[in-house]
C-alpha cells in the first residue's frame, strides 16, 4: 500500500484508489446505461410491469443463493484477480445483449437467462469489491474511501440515464448494452495497473460452512451489527424496488417517453451523488449512527410523497431528495459494518452485507412488480416507503447502541 500525505478527501490521495475510482467510475455510467435500456427492452418486449420486476429479480438472484459462499471465497483469494475476473464476465454480458439486439433475434428468455447468469458472477464481484477498498487506503480514510466511490456510483447514475434516454431514441438499446461492454475495460485496467503488496495465501483448515457460522456468531453476536444487517435487508425488499418500477411509473403514472423516464433516474443520481459527496466532505463530524437512522427514516417519508405526485416536475425533486436520503443509509450502513468487522472476516461479513443488499433485491423485486400488476406501481411505491419509515423507527427505538454510534 502506498503511502500519501495528508489530503481533505484523503482517499484519492492513494494512487491504487485513484485508479480504482475513476476506472469503475467509467464502468458504472456504461452500467446505468444498461440498466435504463434493459427495463425500457423488456417493458417494450412484455408490455408487463411484473416482467419488468421479474427481470430484476433474475439480475439479483445469483447473488441471493451464491453470495454467502463467495464471501468464504473471498477471505481465501487474491481480490484483485476475482474482481478482474468477475469484471471481465459481466463485458460479455453486456455484449451478448447488444449483438442479440442488434441482430434481432432478441426474445424474454435470453434476457431472463443472461440475468441469471449476471447474478450469478455479480455474488463473487460484490463482497469482492467491497473488502477489496480497505486494501487501498488507510484505515482513517476507509469513510471517504467508501463516501467518494458511492458518489461515484450516483454520479454515474445521473449521467447513464440521461445519456441511455438520449440513446435509446437515437440508436436503440443496442447501443448501450454495446457501450457497457465496452466500458468494462476501464476498471480492468485500473486493476492491472495497481501496485499491490505479492498476494499471499494463507492455509485453511475450516470448511465453507465453519466459515459461514463464524461469521453469523458474529454477526448475532453483535446488536449494532444486526441491526444494520436487518435494516438493509428491509430496505432492499421495500424500498430500493422504487427503481425496478420507474420505467412503469414513468409510461403510465407521468406519461413521459424515455427521454423523460432517464430524467428521473438521474434525479435519483444527483440528489445520491450530492449527499455521499457531504458525507465524505464532513468526513469524521458526522454522526454517523443518527444520521444513518435520520436518513432511513426520510428515504421512507420521501417515497410516500413522491407516490402521490403526478407532476413530472415535482417527482423530478421529490427523487432527488429520496436520492440523498437513500445514499446516506446505505453509505453509512457499509461504513458502520467496515469499522465494526474484523479483517479476517471481513469477505464474509462483507457478503452478508451484499446479500441482503443486493441478493434479497429479486424478493423486493418480485413483490413490487406484483403489487404494481394488481394495485399500480404508485400504491407499491407507497407500501415500500412505509415498511422503511417503520423499519427505521424501530431500529432507533430498539437499539440505543447503534443510534449512539458517532
């Protein structure tokens, strides 16, 4: 690990982080990209909103069976080789979709397919990822570490939408799953690029599943830790579905077109990029477990109003408030569990974390494109928003240690 002098947002002063900053900054603008085009594609294909769901789901559902073996794996291997690796099967799935476009030959189940496989490859890139960062800085600057790279994960959110609605107009979905595929490139490079300690492997007598226990004994073990395991996992079955059910609420709540429909997804990237942007600004003044709930607690409110709106301008403000107040949770989530975990658990840990973030997303999924087939995606957002509010009440009422933490 290189050492650097002192820097405001000390983490871009590491040249590994840098590299790894802006390369997956990169990456993440072809992501969105992908992400706006595909739910326009099978909205388009299905003219179903539970397959809009369902295709989301299937994008989350690898991570939901295979993520808590990949955490063991990851205690175990060299991070940097996973995550290339892991980077380099998700550029062929995007371009997969671009040529199955581009040929015409495009149908439900190769979409649903390749969705399963992503998922698949994503439960071994995330928990990756995430323990991945701490190797790249100093341990003090492990919160603007992970405040700046979800504020390049939202800066990305504003401008792959907004560039995939211009897109889709003018050349067609194809063009963005290309464009992802391309951009996939960028991190690779940046991880080949680094300077990195020689990896060194360490023998192991635990099995897989030893491993998994050790990691859960902890996790019970500790309020504060399941608390905020339990509180995402929440959040991502209620809450974080609004997104899978924007392209619904843009066609048939705001009656915009695609152009319209990225807007909103942008807004969701500038009020998330504006607010892990302060985070990593404010830096150690933040008191991080009152913030964490205050932001929970209004991502929730937010979602309620912004169900009730049929002003394209209003939502417009209302997902950019909800955007802030989203980035702030979770960036203090994963900040929290960073500082809490001990480093040899750190990959599983980690994995837990992406489990209920992301591998429980097709339950959050599924069940939100349901209720928006029977009762319409603005009572489905509504429904979300108030099992967060709740959920964040709760834990604030139950757990004084976490609410304490500064």
């Amino acid at each position: 690990m290189d050492q650097a002098p002192p820097f405001r947002l000390g983490a871009l002063s590491h040249r590994n982080f840098r590299l790894f900053f802006f390369g997956q900054g990169i990456s993440l603008i072809g992501t969105w990209m992908q992400s706006v085009a595909l739910g326009w594609l099978v909205l388009d294909i299905t003219n179903s909103p539970f397959a809009v769901g369902l295709n989301q789901a299937l994008r989350s559902f690898g991570v939901l069976l295979f993520t808590l073996y990949a955490g063991v794996v990851v205690d175990r291997v060299d991070k940097r080789q996973l995550i290339v690796w892991t980077q380099a099967l998700q550029m062929l799935e995007a371009l997969a979709l671009a040529a199955l476009v581009w040929t015409g030959r495009v149908t439900t189940w190769q979409v649903m397919l390749l969705a399963v496989l992503f998922g698949i490859v994503n439960a071994f890139d995330i928990p990756g990822r995430q323990a991945f960062i701490v190797e790249l800085v100093r341990r003090d600057d492990l919160m603007t570490a992970i405040a700046l790279n979800s504020s390049m994960f939202n800066a990305a959110r504003i401008v792959g939408p907004a560039v995939a609605g211009v897109l889709i107009g003018a050349a067609g979905v194809g063009m963005c799953f290309f464009l992802n595929g391309v951009s996939y490139l960028a991190v690779i490079a940046g991880l080949l690029a680094m300077r990195l300690p020689p990896f060194v492997r360490h023998p192991v007598r635990a099995t897989a599943w030893q491993g998994l226990a050790e990691a859960v004994r902890f996790i019970r073990g500790d309020a504060r830790v399941m608390a905020l395991v339990v509180l995402v996992a929440v959040f991502s079955v209620l809450g974080f579905p609004f997104l899978v059910l924007m392209p619904v609420v843009a066609r048939d709540v705001l009656h915009t077109d695609a152009r319209g429909y990225g807007l909103l997804m942008a807004a969701v990237g500038v009020g998330a990029m504006l607010g892990a942007l302060a985070l990593a600004i404010a830096g150690r003044r933040v008191h991080k477990g009152r913030a964490l709930l205050g932001g929970g607690a209004a991502f929730g409110a937010l979602l309620i109003l912004f169900a009730a709106v049929r002003s394209f301008g209003l939502a417009l403000a209302l997902l950019a408030l909800d955007g802030c107040a989203m980035i702030v949770t979770t960036a203090l989530a994963n900040t929290l569990l960073q500082t809490l975990v001990p480093d040899d658990l750190r990959g599983r840990v980690m994995a837990f974390y992406a489990f209920v973030f992301v591998g429980m997303a097709p339950l959050g999924a599924f069940q939100a494109g349901l209720v928006a087939e029977h009762a319409g995606a603005p009572f489905a957002t509504a429904l979300g928003g108030a099992g967060c509010l709740v959920a964040a009440a709760a834990a604030a009422w139950r757990v004084g240690e976490l609410r304490r933490m500064g």
